[in-house]
C-alpha cells in the first residue's frame, strides 16, 4: 500500500513558476514508476510526465515539454514537479501517482494503482 500527498499548489501569475511535491509513505516507492496527472474542470484527466525507480527513464507530454521537470529523492520519499512558464492552460487540478511498473514509466491512467488526492494550480493571464 502507498499513500500519496500532495503539495505546492496554489496561485501563480502567467510567465511564472511551481515546485509540486508528492509525500509518499510505505517502503516501495524506490521500486516503482512515479507520474503526474492533471485535471482540468470539464476535461479528462491527463498524462504530464513520469518517472522511472531510479530517475534514469522519464516522459514528458508534448504540452509541458520543455516547461517542466521530473524528479525524485528516493532517500526522502518524495516525488517533485518543477513548472516554469507557466500559461493559463496549464490550470489544473495535478495528481501524483504510483505504478507497479519499475523499469519504463507509464504514460496512461490504468497503469497507476495509488493516487494522491491532488492539489490545485492556478495559472493567471
């Protein structure tokens, strides 16, 4: 079982920039694949980026490409999101989760079993 939570949301002006982080408890999360989702109001939830367990493999969504980065301390069980630039589209609801896949991180929503509860980020123009 892992626990996810959330924080580092909040209210940023366009052009500016967010660190989210991801607690995770439980003593697997150095093994498993790490990912950030994002919800928007009336939309899907969709894939950010993802992480393998050591850092050595990560995706990013064509969207943010460029934008943000992807990181883990593993020592701290803590998973990171680092936004920059930031535009009003990239308004959301962002979610952590975990995916029993250690070796290529997974891009879709199935893939993930443990889900935070997400925090809110709100890009102004």
């Amino acid at each position: 079982q892992v626990q996810l939570i959330e924080s580092g949301g909040g209210l940023v002006q366009a052009g500016g920039s967010l660190r989210l982080s991801c607690a995770a408890s439980g003593r697997t999360f150095s093994s498993v694949s790490m990912g950030w989702f994002r919800q928007a109001p009336g939309k899907d939830r969709e894939f950010v980026t993802a992480i393998n367990w050591s850092g050595s493999s990560t995706y990013y969504a064509d969207s943010v490409k460029g934008r943000v980065t992807i990181s883990r301390d593993n020592a701290k069980n803590t998973l990171y999101l680092q936004m920059s630039s930031l535009k009003p589209e990239d308004t959301a609801v962002y979610y952590c989760a975990a995916s029993g896949h250690p070796y290529e991180p997974p891009r879709t929503l199935l893939d993930y079993n443990y889900w935070g509860q997400g925090t809110q980020v709100t890009v102004s123009s």
